[in-house]
C-alpha cells in the first residue's frame, strides 16, 4: 500500500508564519500515516525488537535458541547477512536485527510463490453495526486464514523437521502475532455502503484524510502505519524502548497477558478494537471513492495512536512468551505425541505440479511419476510450503 504524498502547491510560502505552522502540522500528519505494508514493515520490527529485550532479561537461554535458529533460514547467507554486514553491527545488535527481520520477513517476500501465503496475513471476522437493515448479510471468512496459518506454523515448530524448515515458520509466528494485533487485520465491515459478498474488506476499501487538504488513504493503511515509517534499525530500537518503557506498559499494567490464545486476540481483543475504536461503533465516516476520502474527526489519531501502540507492546511481549514455550517444549524430555504423519515416518508426499500431497496408504501414494515427488516430514509442513491434502485422502 503506497500512501500519495501531499503536495505543497497551493499552500501559503514556507517563510509565512502561517505557512510555516501549517507544513509543520502537514510534516507530523505524514510522518504518523508514512508509507507501508501491514502493520507496516518497520511495525513489525518494533514488536519484533520488543520480544528481543524481553527475552534478553526473562529468557537469554530461548533468545540463543531463536537466534540459533533464525540462521539456518533459507534467506539467512543470501539476504540477511549481507545486511548485518553492511550495518557493522556489534554481536548483540546483529541478534536484534535478526529479530526485526524475521518478523518483517513475510511481508518482504510477498511476491514470491515459494513462500508467500497472502491469506494468511488476516481473517476477515464479519462486522455489521447496529442500525443496517436485514437486508445487510455477513459472509464468513473462508477457512485459509491467519488462525489456521498461524496453528500450522506452530506445529512446525513442535515437530521434527529440517531446522531451515523451522525457520521458516518461525517468521511466520513471529510475524503473524503482528498482523493479529492490528484490528483491521480480523474484520471485514458489512454495511448498505460495503455490502456482501466482501464488505469493505478490513477497511482497504474504506477511504479516509486525515485532515482536510490531505490525499485519501484508506483505513486499512492508516492504521498499518501508526506505529512507525523509519525502517532503520536506530530507529526501530529507539521507538521499542521507548514504548517498553513507558509506566502503562510495564508487563503488570497490561491485563490481557493472561490471554494466550491466538484465537481470542483475534475474535475478542482486535476485533472488539476495530469495531469499538477504527470504526467507532459503526459511526465512522468513510468513502468508497479512492479520490475523496472523508475527513477524519479532529480526535480521532489521538484516541487510537494510544491504542495501536499498547497493541504493538502486546504483541512483543506475547511473541516473547511463545517463543520461550516453543523452546520449553524442545527441551521437554517427556516423549511427544507425533502426529499421524510423524508417525508414520513422515511419509508425506508432495506432487510438485499439482501442489497436491498424499499421505502413505492414500490411492495417490503410489502413482506418482518419481520425478514429481517432493517428500514432507509432516501434514503441516506440506500445507506450510503450500501444498493441499488430496479430496481422496482421509
């Protein structure tokens, strides 16, 4: 999502006192709606550097596993080392790094079809406010969506599989808590002005400025992008530490961490947000013209840029705390209970052309030329690489 930037042209000279005052004003407004993707990029590195600290005090032992593990990523010798290099980071900066990049790592490859999943970055819970007519029907999410993607990358991590395959779903973890966090990223709002079958589809089609004179953006990409628009990684950590260290969001002032169910942030916490806060109980005014987007009230970014930074803590801390349990259960010398594919040896066969796989004892199993045939330590691993389980598999 590419946010226009406003001209200048038709404003008072930057040496007036009034001219002066307004493109200051202009200045705070794009440096608050900066141009970006989900959460956005840099975002992502906020809650990402957020984890770091917080394990760097709570658990160094899982902060050395994860970091550990983020090496053996397939894009770790050709793309993220280049960039430690290139920055002259110390050792324990190059261990933060990794953590921004990681969670940030799914966005960066969008694109790509060997790992990209566009669904999986957002499900669209239906949201009709009170007051539309019967004639206003929801349309539930479809089943690939970021609950489902977020259970099959954590049980990746729960599994044997290649460690560069673990890595892979690491970033998905990482980055998914992110996007869970961000309200619009679990609603689809229903109204006589969005109607079915698609809504407004978490706000990308519900345009707003945020003052008058400003170009139209949508709801979607303002929130996306209230958090931060400098991806430099000063910046990155400043705006982490600052936000860690504000009294409000001390571990002990925030509540919903005894909430540890990705579904619940979902469907409870992001979506309440969105329909009680972005949307404002329905009574937000927005556009479906791309050109003209509605005025923000004057209130609104400073009631919700609170919000959308205690969301942004929630995730860091929260993606500390999975990850502190993912390294729990590695380590747990109970034996684990495999899966049906685990146990069967991982017999999971992939056809490369079809995207399809079958599990040993299915009628595909055996058919496959030996050329197609790509092998799969588990079911998640081969929906996590994108492939499908066959209609005659049970």
């Amino acid at each position: 999502m590419h946010l226009k930037r406003q001209s200048c042209r038709g404003f008072p000279r930057k040496d007036h006192p009034v001219g002066r005052s307004l493109l200051v004003g202009i200045l705070v407004v794009l440096v608050t709606v900066s141009s970006a993707l989900a959460w956005n990029k840099a975002g992502h590195m906020v809650s990402g550097a957020i984890a770091y600290a917080d394990l760097k005090q709570a658990s160094p032992e899982t902060l050395a596993r994860v970091v550990a593990l983020l090496k053996t990523h397939p894009h770790f010798a050709t793309k993220w080392a280049p960039r430690l290099a290139q920055l002259h980071l110390s050792p324990e900066e190059q261990a933060l790094y990794l953590f921004m990049l990681a969670a940030r790592w799914p966005d960066d490859i969008r694109g790509d079809p060997t790992f990209h999943h566009g669904p999986w970055h957002y499900i669209n819970l239906p949201y009709k406010p009170e007051g539309q007519p019967a004639s206003v029907q929801t349309v539930d999410p479809p089943p690939d969506n970021m609950l489902q993607a977020y259970q099959t990358n954590l049980d990746i991590l729960r599994i044997t599989a290649p460690e560069s395959t673990k890595a892979v779903a690491l970033c998905w973890v990482f980055h998914l808590i992110g996007d869970v966090h961000q309200p619009l990223h679990t609603v689809a709002l229903f109204t006589t002005q969005f109607p079915p079958p698609e809504g407004d589809r978490g706000g990308t089609r519900f345009f707003i400025r945020v003052r008058e004179g400003a170009s139209t953006i949508s709801l979607h990409t303002f929130w996306d992008d209230l958090i931060l628009g400098s991806e430099r990684f000063q910046s990155v950590r400043n705006t982490a530490t600052a936000l860690r260290l504000q009294p409000d969001h001390a571990r002990a002032q925030l509540p919903e961490l005894r909430e540890t169910n990705f579904e619940q942030w979902a469907k409870q916490e992001s979506f309440n947000v969105a329909k009680e806060d972005a949307y404002r109980h329905g009574q937000l005014r927005g556009s479906r013209d791309q050109q003209n987007g509605e005025v923000f009230p004057a209130d609104y970014i400073t009631t919700v840029k609170p919000l959308a930074e205690r969301r942004i803590v929630l995730a860091g801390y929260r993606l500390a705390d999975v990850l502190t349990q993912v390294a729990s259960h590695e380590t747990d010398t109970a034996p684990a209970v495999p899966s049906p594919a685990a146990a069967s040896g991982g017999n999971v066969r992939g056809n490369k052309h079809s995207k399809i796989y079958h599990l040993s004892g299915c009628p595909g199993y055996e058919a496959m030329s030996p050329a197609n045939i790509v092998t799969f330590a588990s079911e998640a691993e081969a929906q996590q690489a994108g492939y499908r389980k066959a209609k005659n598999c049970r």
